[in-house]
C-alpha cells in the first residue's frame, strides 16, 4: 500500500494518539533547535520530532513517525539521540501498524499493542514521583509576549526542581555562558512561588537569597526579576542599609547580594549575620566558580553561615583542576549544556580562530639595541610570555596594534586582553596611533584604574545601538559580566593560564546578535587557543578528579573598605621587579610572518588546514558517488544549494571552501573545481577559462535569434568570472536582467519568447558551464 508519511499519520497514528488519552497534551512537529549559525544570516538544520508528549508541563516523551509501508523502527536511533537532548525516558517507533517502545533507563525496546496513557508514562518517568515534586513540575513558566522557553532551559530548571524536591540541598546547574542562566534561575524562583515551597512546609513564600560577586550581574539579575516580583524582591547595599539605620531589610522574599557588601570586612561584621541562620530557604550562587565554593573564599563563609539552606550554583565553566572545590561542594551538575551544543542548536555564536606570528616571538639583548629602562639579563632568551611582564619592547606592542587593525574591520566591536593595566594602555595608545577611525573614543582602555569614565564606556561599548567605542583594552576586569552581544573580535596579547578564565573569555563573544555569523578569536599569545585542544576544554565533569587543588578567583575580595557594595576591586598580579625597557635597534625590522585560520568543526575542535581537508574527503562519499553525479548536481541552482547546505550541516560552510581556494592557489577557480580536482584529481581551472570555453559554444547561441538573448547569456558569463556561484542562483536572474539593461523579468522574456524559455536558458547555460 503506497501511503505517504502525512496520510500514515492523519489515517493511523493520529487515532492511536487519541485513543490513549493524549490529544490534549501533544505537539506534533516540535522543533527544538534553530539550526546552527552559517554565512550570510543563513541556517543549519533545524532539529525536530513528530510528535512530543507534554504531560503536566514535563516532556515525556517523542514519538518517531515512518510512512506506512516502512519498518516501524527505522530512524529509532537518530529519535534516540532526540531524546537524550529532551531528557525525556521513552522514544516511541511507529509505522501506524505497528508501535515500537523504546526505554532509555533500562536501553530496552519491544513492540506495544497501544500507546500507553498520559498519567502511566508521567508515573513510569519519575524513579520518586511524590505529590510536592509533582505539585512544582506542574508549575507553567512564565512567559511574557511571543517567548518561548528553548529545551535546555527547560531541562535545567526541571531537573533544579526534581532535585530541590528530593530534598537535596547542594545543587549545580551548568550552561555555556550566553545561555540564559538567570532566565533559568528565575523560572526555578518562580515554580516555587507559585506552590509556596519552603524548607518549614509552612503556609508561607520561600525566602530566597541570590548572590552574586558583580554589581553587573545583581542588577542584570534584578531586571529579569522584576516582573512579577517587583514588590517581594530588595537588594541589599549599603545605600540600603544606610537607610534602615545600619539594618538589614528582612520585609522581602528575594534578596539580591554581591558578597563584597554584606561579608566581613576589616574592622566591620559581615552583614549577612545580621539574619538568623535559618532565615533563607535557598541561596542562589551565581558564577559560582568564582570562589563560593572555595574553603578560604569569602562567599563560602556566607553559604557556610546559611548552611542548613539549599545551595543552588551557577556557573559556565566545566570541571576542571582550578576549580575543582566547585564540584567537591556542590556535586555533579543536575544538568549540564556545552558551549558545543550551544553553537550547534543555533543558540551560541559559532567562532573561528587566527593564530599570528611575528619575527619577534623571543628576544635575546644585543649591544645594537639600548635599554630605555631596568636591567636586561645578556645571554637570556625572553619568551612571548615573558612580552610586557618583565620585557618591554614598543615596537613589538606597535606591530601587535598594526596587525589586529588589519585582521578586523574596521567597525568590529572587538575586546583586547591584555598582561596587566599598563600593557592594557600601551596596546590601546598603539591602536590609536595607526587607525583609520577619527572618533578619539574609537579605541578607550577599561580597567578598574579608569574608574566610573571607565564603566559609561563600558556600557556605551555594550550598547548595540552605538558604534562608539569599537574596541576595549583590558586585562582582567572583562573576563565576566560583559553582556555585549555584538561582540566579534576577541584579541589575546596575553598567555590564560587558567582554563576557567579562557572559557570566560571566549564567553565574550558567543552570544547571538543580528548579521553576525561568527566571532573570531585572534590570538598572539604562544599557547591560549591552544587550550581548545585540551580534552576537558567543553567536556563533561570528571567524576575521578578528586582532592581540593584550590579555587579561581574569588576569595579575599571583603577588603574595599565601607559598606557601599561597590563593584570588587579587580586586583592585577603582585608587584613585580621593575620592567625592562628595549628600544631595538633601527636595523631590526619587526612583521607578521604567518596568519593561520582555524575553522572549528561540529565537535568544537578548530581545524589545521591539514585537518579541515582530511574532513572534507572523508565526507564526500556521502555527498556524491561519481565526476558525473557532482556535475549533475553542480549544474542546478537548487541541486548545488542542496549540496552546499548538506556540507554546512557538517561544518563546512562557504568561506571555509574559499579557503580551500588559497590552500590550493586557486582564488579565481569555481569551489566546483576544487571538489572535482579533491575527489578525482582533475586540473584546476579558473571560472575565465570555464566561462571562456562556454562562450565557444556556437551551437548553443546560435538557437537564439534574438542577438539581446545571445548577448545577456554572454553578460551571466562575465557576471560569473566576477562573483562566483552566487550569480546563477534562481533569485538573481531578476536582478541580471535588470543589470543587463533588459528591462523588467516581463520584457526580457519577449526577448527569449518567453518566461519558460528565458528560464531553461539560465538553466541551460550552468549545464554547459560544468560539463566536462
């Protein structure tokens, strides 16, 4: 029985659905993902299920769709992996004949008579399904407008949910930054408004404490909560306590912190003992890598204080040496999504990294050079890492600003790290010296020395809407808090030595923002990007690491003096000896030696050309078969997009195939011909020699009388020779008419004796372009 995969459903599947009770809780062609990032505002496949059981606001489970004459379970195992994204326990299989169960907590399956009903799965989900775990699940989140919850927010505030009801009391929730955390934090908050849970099970709202360790990220914070909760929530300052006479506000439910205003200072009592022990239900730690957890940080003296409370962290970063004391406290994340996942969903900015060298990468004293300042050691070799920390050399700094000016445009909003705060000055005095950019604040260094000028630029930098200031200089005070989403350069002129900082860092740049694509990752450093070769880089906790090896930063911070709650003082490095200063001699010319683009592949990992062109040929099998089929599909404006989205999906996009253009010095070739000469070793020709030998086709001009016809044929050509593969597509045939002076669609299709005819020329002449 020939049936389509429509007509299987609304004839078969669909009355199953309803016969089991759940046609008021599914929804059928759940998308779940917005694709990954490509050139050009374009996306990658979007990832969907027929259908997705929704019971009591918990997904529950996908059911997998097959036409009627297929086998029930074909395509059970990519629905498999749809699950385990949902979190959801069972994948159903079904060809509307028959119904396949599939069981992801046990990995067994067997073929069922019906679909099982909506309380039965509900129950069968939960290992301990009790009423209060099921009284906060059933909570719908909060919504405003058209926004939608994406499914990895929703899993993680399930799964904080599931875990506060079964009464753990130390829990961690980790996501990529630019995810969401505090939409998540809020809907959790909300959930348990809503069903008034609290630690005394009395008739009562919790009392929630969230801390944070910026004033940045309190009053971010603050802003997503303010609706519905503008009257229950208080930030606790020194503005505020000042205000209840040294008091701290007890009249509230939420109350929003940064540790450095309410922990012991020198002197001063830590405000936080002002409250009983016992007076929160959770605290909220936000960034918790930052030291909460660590035994000689100052916030871990506040969650041990409130320690009979629930602890709930937050943090982007991944287990790792330094900051191992995070997971010793809190545990295994309940959930976790990786900077990976993100940028492949569509959710996270994907990047791309250039690594530069120049001819000055060590530096050894000779007498031509002259010591402008301190004492050089003769015969030593001082490394790039030794550049700004103990060395000084300002025509190195000036090649540096000259070679970050020519790797971006112009108008990219881009963050420079530098060594410390006068390294962060010299780069910003370098750039502005060889810019092109007139506006004095084109480039301005933030740093906590630059104060409150510091901060307006910062927030004018973070405004999408402004253009000025295109580029900041900093050392450490950007690494977090820093919620520009618009950023596309992220320049490092410093070694990471801590794979929590550089994940920060990297952080900067992943959020999604209109006409970006990716960010670029511009690295001078010897070894930062190589941490992207690290195995733990976006890797899942370890469960063997063991040992307190010492928290990140974070701790000591009490010691700002008052009680305003002002932002953490940024401390640079202790003082070091007095650095050297080296003029070079004129004779030694400083300059790039090497520029090399990685592009980073689905698992995250950023690819040597060597690398990339390996991936390429071990996937082309999938792609096509023979020099033949490749022409064929090559040939067709649909057909080819087809093709090029199908290697977009895997990673390869359009300007990673122009690179493979310089790779093989052919800039002026069709990407046809390097596909062709990668899969069959046939020469490499140029798009002037294909166009040439098209246009010597006389047969096929000659069936055009019309010398306009023959005449705009020859004009794709040339359009072709300029621009590539992007003047055959069908939407530009308007516009090249128009260009050739034809007139309107209307008129050039009189010249060709029709509409039709006018097409199956456009069409007929890319035949002839590629054939062999």
């Amino acid at each position: 029985m020939n049936i389509s995969e429509a007509d299987t459903r609304a004839k078969f599947i669909d009355p199953e659905i309803q016969k089991s009770g759940w046609e008021d809780f599914v929804i059928r062609e759940h998308y779940f993902t917005d694709g990954r990032k490509l050139l050009g505002g374009k996306r990658g496949k979007r990832l969907f299920v027929d259908y997705l059981l929704k019971y009591k606001n918990v997904n529950l489970a996908i059911i997998e769709a097959k036409r009627f004459d297929k086998h029930p379970t074909e395509g059970l195992q990519q629905a498999i992996g749809y699950a385990e994204k949902l979190k959801v326990n069972y994948v159903y299989s079904t060809n509307g004949k028959k119904i396949y169960e599939f069981d992801l907590t046990t990995g067994k399956g067997d073929y069922i008579d019906s679909f099982p009903k909506p309380d039965e799965i509900y129950k069968r989900s939960f290992d301990n399904l009790t009423p209060e775990k099921e009284n906060l699940l059933s909570v719908p989140f909060y919504l405003t407008g058209d926004k939608q919850p994406r499914y990895y927010q929703e899993n993680a505030v399930n799964k904080a949910i599931e875990a506060i009801a079964n009464k753990e009391d130390r829990i961690l929730l980790t996501l990529a930054t630019g995810t969401g955390k505090t939409f998540i934090a809020f809907q959790i908050v909300y959930k348990l408004f809503q069903k008034r849970w609290n630690l005394d099970n009395a008739e009562r709202r919790p009392k929630i404490l969230i801390l944070a360790d910026r004033n940045i990220l309190a009053d971010q914070a603050i802003n997503t909560f303010n609706d519905p909760f503008e009257k229950d929530l208080v930030k606790i300052d020194g503005s505020e306590i000042k205000a209840r006479n040294g008091q701290v506000p007890t009249n509230a439910h939420i109350f929003f912190a940064i540790y450095q205003a309410i922990s012991e200072k020198e002197n001063i009592g830590g405000y936080y003992k002002q409250y009983p022990a016992d007076f929160f239900d959770l605290v909220i730690i936000d960034e918790c890598h930052r030291g909460s957890a660590n035994e000689e940080g100052s916030w871990r003296e506040i969650l041990d204080y409130f320690g009979s409370t629930v602890h709930l962290g937050l943090t982007a970063t991944p287990k790792r040496k330094d900051n191992v004391d995070t997971y010793q406290y809190f545990g295994k994340p309940v959930y976790e999504y990786s900077l990976k996942d993100g940028i492949n969903d569509g959710y996270l900015s994907p990047y791309k990294v250039k690594k530069i060298r120049t001819n000055i990468d060590s530096y050894i004293y000779t007498k031509d050079d002259v010591v402008l300042e301190g004492e050089v050691e003769y015969k030593k070799v001082y490394k790039k890492k030794d550049f700004n920390k103990t060395i000084i050399i300002p025509k190195q700094i000036d090649l540096v600003a000259q070679a970050l000016l020519d790797n971006i445009n112009p108008m990219e909003k881009t963050i420079v790290f530098c060594v410390d705060q006068p390294h962060a000055l010299n780069i910003r005095d370098a750039i502005n010296k060889h810019k092109k950019i007139a506006d004095p604040n084109y480039c301005v260094r933030v740093t906590s020395d630059e104060g409150k000028e510091g901060r307006d630029l910062l927030e004018r930098f973070q405004d999408n809407d402004k253009d000025i200031p295109v580029i900041l200089t900093s050392s450490q005070m950007l690494t977090t808090g820093v919620d520009a989403r618009n950023v596309r350069n992220i320049v490092l002129v410093r070694e990471v030595n801590s794979m929590v900082e550089f994940k920060q860092i990297v952080g900067r740049g992943t959020r999604l923002f209109e006409g970006k694509d990716f960010f670029t990752i511009i690295d001078f450093s010897e070894e930062a990007s190589e941490k992207f070769y690290d195995p733990e880089w976006d890797g899942l906790p370890e469960e063997e690491e063991t040992g307190n090896t010492g928290g990140n930063t974070g701790g000591g911070g009490g010691n700002s003096g008052g009680d305003t709650g002002g932002e953490p003082p940024i401390v640079d490095p202790p003082p070091r000896p007095e650095k050297i200063v080296i003029e070079l001699s004129n004779g030694r010319k400083l300059k790039v030696i090497d520029v090399e683009t990685r592009y980073i592949d689905e698992n995250g990992l950023p690819l040597t050309t060597k690398q990339f062109l390996e991936k390429l040929i071990g996937f082309i099998p999938d792609l096509y078969d023979s020099d033949a089929q490749l022409r064929k599909l090559w040939s067709k404006p649909e057909t080819r997009d087809e093709l090029l989205q199908k290697l977009a999906d895997s990673g390869i996009d359009e300007e990673q195939l122009e690179s493979l253009k310089i790779l093989f010095d052919a800039k002026e070739s069709d990407i046809f011909d390097i596909l062709m000469h990668i899969s069959y070793t046939n020469d490499i020709i140029t798009r002037k020699q294909r166009a040439e030998t098209t246009r010597e086709n006389e047969p096929f001009f000659e069936v055009y009388e019309n010398l306009k016809a023959r005449d705009f044929l020859k004009f794709i050509l040339e359009r072709y020779e300029q621009d590539g593969i992007k003047e055959l597509k069908r939407e530009k045939l308007a516009n090249l008419v128009e260009l050739n002076n034809l007139g309107t669609t209307k008129d050039a299709a009189k010249v060709f004796g029709g509409l039709q005819k006018l097409v199956d020329a456009f069409y007929k002449i890319q035949e002839l372009l590629y054939a062999s």
